[in-house]
C-alpha cells in the first residue's frame, strides 16, 4: 500500500498569450507549484471549479502538453523530459477517462476494436489474444460482449459509452487511472451505476485514482483523500473524512456550504456568509493568496504573504494564514514545504 | 382557496418522427402558485423541459400539445401566437440553462436588456437606461453601470445568468420557469443565483418553476417537488413530505443513487440496473417496471395512475415503499 505510484513536486504550467502581432500578451498560470502522492490502489480526489487548473494538473501530469517546471515520478520514472516513444511506454502505466465518452471514443469503429486499440498499439498479444482480453474487459465493466462488441459509439448510452471508455483504460492494466469528471455528464441513476463499477475495479484491480470533478458529495464517494484547488494552486489535501467534517481552509468551507444537501431539514447556511463574488482571472492572479479576495477572513497579511502549504492536523493540509477549524497556530510557525 | 396561477390538466406532448410518436410528456396536471416554488425533477428524457416550452408555446412544430395548461383562467394550448407574444415575457418568463448561447454574443449587456424592456414596455430611451441598470442592480449584477456597456464574452458564466435573469424580470413576470438554470455554473455560483432566485421570488412575489435533475437542489430550495419519469409524473408532494415518506420505487432510487456528504468514502450506492425506457415503443403498464426491485405482474399490465393517497402526497405506484401492499392496494384502486 505505500508503494507510491504518483509523485508530483511543484508542478507549474503556464500558457502565453499572444497579442495580434504575436509578441506576448500576458501569462495564464493555470498550475502553480502543485505537489501531491498517490500510493498504489488509493484514491485521490481533486475538486475545484472551472478555472482551477485540475483538468491542466491532469494533463500536465501526462506529458500533454509537458509542464513548464516540476518533477512527474509514474512509477518511480520521471516523465518530465522524456519524449517520445519512451514517454509512451512510462506513460502507459497512467490512464485517463474524460468527462465525455462521445468524443474519445472514434464514431466509426466497433466497441471491440476501441476496446483492442491500445493492445494493438503497443503491440500485445496476438490478434486472437487482443480478442478474448477485449471480451474480459467488456464483461468486467458489465457490458455484454456479444451484445455490444459490434456495436458503434451511437448506438451506445451515456453510460455505455462511459463503460467502454473505461474498458479501455483498463485494456494496458494501468497503475494509475485518471478520472476527469469521468461521471458529470451521466443522469444520476446511471452515474451510481458507474461509480459503483469504479469502486469495484479499484478494489479488484487494486488501481490508484486521480479523481477530478467538481462536486464534492461525489468526491467524497470515491476518495480516500481530497485535494482542493483554487486558482491553480492546492489549497487543502487531508484525509476525505477529516476534510469534510473539518475544513481548514475558507474555500473549502464555501464550496462545503455551497452543496445543496438531499435533507430538506439539512441546516442551511446562506453561502452568502462564505464566500463573494466570482473567481478572479488566471492571468492576472491576486498577490499573496490567491483566494483572498473572495475570503471572508482575509487580512492585509493575506495581500502581502503567500501563506505556505501546512499540516494542522494529522495529514490534514492548508495553504491560509487563518485556517477554520483550526487551533489556529501562528502563521509563522510550523511551515511546510509538502 | 383561490384559483391557482398556472394549472396543468392532463398535459400530452407528442412529437412525430419518422412513422412513429414519441410521447414525451404524458398526462402530466400539476398547479403553481404565487410566492411558491415548484421544483420539476427527473433525468435526461423525463419530459420535464419539454413540459415547460409547451407552457411558454415554444415547442416545434412537430409537437402536437393536447390537454390543458391555464394560466390566470386563460387556456394557452391553442392560443394564438399573438396573444402568446403578449404573455410571454409579461407575465411568464424562462431562463435556460445555457446563458452564453442565449445572449446575444455581438450586442452589449445594457442594449438587451433595454431590448426586453422596450418589448414589454411603452418607454422612453432613458426611462429604459434606468430600468436596465435597476434590473441590474435587482440581480446583483456588480458595476452595474460600467456593466452596460460589455459584451457577453466579458462576463463570467454567473455574470451572464444575472444577465439573462435580469432580461427574464423585465417584463415583471408573475411566473418565472428556472430550466436547469444553474446546472453549468460552479457550485458556489450555482448557491449564490439559487440564492438570488429565493429572494428575487420572495420580492416579486413571483411563482417560480424550477426544473433540475439535482434533487439536492429541489430540497434545499422548491416548497412542493413533482418527479417526473418517462413523460409521467410519478410523486408529487410538499418537499418535507416527499423526502420524509418516499412512495415511488424511482425516487426512492434517485436519492439512493445521490453521493451523500454524510456518507464515508467508499460507501456502494444504491444503484437500480438499466436504463430509461425508449418513448417511441413504450409497453404497457409503469414505465419504471423493468428496472423497479418492487415490480410484480400487475406493474407490467397496468400503469399505477398518480393520485392523492396521502393527503397532500400524490404518487403513482401499485407497491409504495414504506407501506404494507395491502392496504396501499386499498387506497390505490
């Protein structure tokens, strides 16, 4: 269990503008400095909402494109600075499952052969082995092969689509599956049916998660811990139970308040009280912390100091000067560099 | 008791497609009254969008709309378009869910909103300019003034939900239609405009339909929920009551199916098999049959009508959760 399959440090990704005449225009810093762990067979949860740079950490995490700075260990094996067919072989290890299953799965081939494709590109097994291991794959995500196998994507569901996108996934027995909002787009019924064939292949094929979505109810289900991002930087990881029950940081407790809770006779807070007003551009990130404008504890030291990434509490980090919850210890003290 | 701003009877929408009928909305009766909010739920296919249009007459031509929707006492289906237009925005008004595509990417924030105004209103160009700039003040829109003059594009995905709500209020609409309004906002927009709504709705005193699939959403803000399956309503009730004594097998299975936040990771979800049924071929008997663990014979001969059982809780089901079958079968006849 403490085999690490992923290790991030201080991942940064940045993207430059471009001005009509192509001279540089500004600097979107969609990654800023992320680290983060994943052992083999656990589960972590990235929330954050749009523009929070969870989709470009993922994608950065899989060489495409490459990061700006930072080290990607798959595995043990750098990824950063690999190119080539030696990036696709470390690479194979990760795979990812995106939100929809329409666009990455080719309109004109049969769910066998999308099923197959990875086998045949890196070149396992025979044509006949190929075969028989799409027809595991299928039934291992509960689609019958000799129902669908010649069906094409249109003549899917959602769901359907879904599963045979993770089949495929699954087709090169990954360490590391990556899940970018792999059930967003599913009605609810269909999407626990979904969440739940994730669970079991994580339990049966012991695979690590890298789960990416921006509902929190929804990441809690899947996750062992749970990472918050904002403005592309990591604002909170701890353990999913510690999280949820004590949030540390202000934006957590926003997104935690903002969650309209399935009890009528829920307790509801205004999120008025949490939170203002909308997130501010990458481009043009605010000083110090980034989430301070919006903060309803901020303070002239948020403005002037980045406050670093800290565990307050057992594995339980945040990055703010004022931490909720939190027997809140001076900002100097106990700096991290996690 | 007053007669009800909006009253549906026995709604049915078809709609034609290559030989056969698809019934997307069918027998749906539901009322909605003012200061009140009605939260429609169910999935993709459930009907529920298509039951909105039909009441703001914004169906295609293919649909063919029969049964009744009054609004005020009028009868709307088959109502002339021209006194549609006239209600249409003056007294009912939509929002969708996708404000980029509703806006008008080329034209300025205040020019639409002044549009609308001038659609509805007999105003000169600077009583228009005010207005705008109230309704964007009313819907919290912030600089509202230097906000006039920007486009679309400007504007974050919440900003321009304010916007098209702002364009939805200007005709002061006394029924409002919210159809998945917040689905492609980030939760803590979504909050901050459900917010918005219950207080722009408390204000006006507006009646307020909310259509979603997020029956998260139904309970912290709608005062009676309708669930909607297969073009059938399935269970209706007052949303304590309906949370508290869920009837209907669906949506039952709905809130199983729902992450919870007070569950522990890894918790298995109460998941039902199969999908929704195709409404082009629909067999005979409840549409939730070939996926409900409650299902007998009788399910799958005969469609279990929706009727007050409980008072103030409708539901169309032949085996209710929570009850003895027995005499549930008793109430149910």
């Amino acid at each position: 269990m403490n085999e690490l399959v992923l290790e991030v440090t201080d991942l940064v990704q940045e993207f430059i503008l471009r001005d009509r005449g192509g001279g540089k225009a500004g600097v979107v810093h969609a990654v800023s400095g992320v680290s983060l762990e994943l052992a083999s067979g656990e589960s972590l949860g990235l929330v954050g909402e749009t523009g929070s740079g969870k989709s470009t950490l993922a994608r950065a995490i899989l060489q495409a494109p490459p990061p700006r700075s930072g080290s990607v260990r798959l595995r043990g094996v750098e990824l950063v600075g690999l190119r080539g067919r030696r990036l696709i072989q470390a690479r194979r290890h990760a795979q990812m499952v995106f939100q929809d299953p329409f666009g990455s799965l080719d309109p004109t081939w049969t769910v066998t052969r999308l099923v197959q494709e990875p086998l045949v590109a890196f070149r396992v097994g025979s044509a006949a082995e190929r075969r028989r291991r799409a027809h595991e794959l299928l039934e291992l995500v509960g689609l019958d092969p000799v129902r669908y196998g010649n069906r094409r994507p249109r003549q899917l569901s959602g769901g359907q689509a879904q599963r045979v996108a993770i089949a495929r996934a699954l087709a090169l027995d990954p360490s590391l599956i990556i899940c970018d909002e792999a059930v967003s787009s599913l009605d609810v019924l269909i999407r626990a049916q979904v969440l739940n064939l994730l669970e079991r292949l994580r339990t049966e094929l012991h695979l690590a998660y890298l789960f990416i979505a921006h509902d929190l109810a929804l990441v809690k289900q899947v996750s062992d811990r749970v990472a918050v991002m904002y403005l592309g930087k990591l604002v909170e990881l701890g353990p999913a139970e510690a999280l949820y029950r004590r949030p540390l940081h202000p934006y957590t407790v926003a997104l935690l308040a903002s969650i309209p809770s399935p009890d009528p006779e829920a307790p509801r807070e205004p999120v008025t009280g949490t939170i203002r007003g909308e997130p501010p551009s990458p481009i043009d990130p605010p000083s110090g912390c980034r989430f301070r404008t919006r903060c309803p504890r901020a303070q002239d030291l948020c403005a002037s100091q980045e406050p670093p990434m800290r565990q307050l509490a057992d594995g339980h980090f945040a990055a703010c000067h004022f931490p909720v919850n939190a027997d809140a210890p001076a900002p100097e003290a106990t700096a991290m560099s996690h | 008791m007053t007669a009800p701003l909006l009253e549906l009877d026995d709604l049915r929408v078809d709609f034609r497609q290559s030989g056969h009928v698809v019934r997307a909305v069918d027998g749906l009766s539901y009322q909605a009254d003012k200061a009140r909010t009605l939260a429609l739920i169910g999935e993709s296919g459930s009907g529920k969008t298509v039951s909105a249009r039909a009441i703001m007459a914004l169906l295609p031509e293919t649909a063919r709309v029969t049964g009744s929707i009054r609004y005020e006492g009028t009868e709307l289906v088959g109502l002339s378009e021209r006194r549609m237009r006239a209600l249409r925005g003056n007294q009912i008004a939509m929002v969708f869910q996708d404000p980029a595509r509703s806006l008008n990417p080329t034209l300025r924030i205040g020019a639409q909103i002044t549009e609308a105004i001038h659609i509805h209103r007999q105003v000169s160009k600077a009583e228009a300019h005010d207005r705008a700039v109230e309704l964007m003040e009313l819907v919290r829109l912030p600089a509202a003034r230097e906000r006039f003059r920007q486009y679309p594009h400007q504007l974050s995905g919440g900003m321009r939900q304010r916007v098209m709500i702002a364009i939805a209020l200007a005709g002061d609409p006394r029924l409002l239609i919210a159809d998945e309004a917040t689905t492609a906002l980030d939760v803590t927009t979504q909050a901050q405009i459900m917010e918005l709504l219950r207080d722009l709705q408390e204000r006006l005193g507006m009646a307020l339909i909310m259509i979603s699939h997020d029956l998260g959403l139904a309970a912290s803000y709608a005062d009676e929920v309708l669930v909607m399956y297969a073009g059938r309503a399935v269970e209706r009730a007052a949303t304590q009551t309906l949370f508290g004594h869920v009837r209907m097998p669906y949506t039952r299975a709905l809130l199983g199916a729902i992450p919870r936040l007070e569950n522990a990771p890894h918790t298995t979800l109460a998941a039902v098999p199969g999908q929704p049924p195709d409404l082009a071929t629909q067999p005979p008997g409840c549409p939730f049959a070939p996926r409900c663990p409650e299902v007998t014979d009788k399910c799958r001969e005969t469609a279990p009508p929706l009727a007050e059982q409980e008072p103030g809780h409708l539901w169309a089901c032949w085996h209710p959760c929570g009850l003895e079958d027995s005499a549930a079968e008793e109430v149910a006849v």
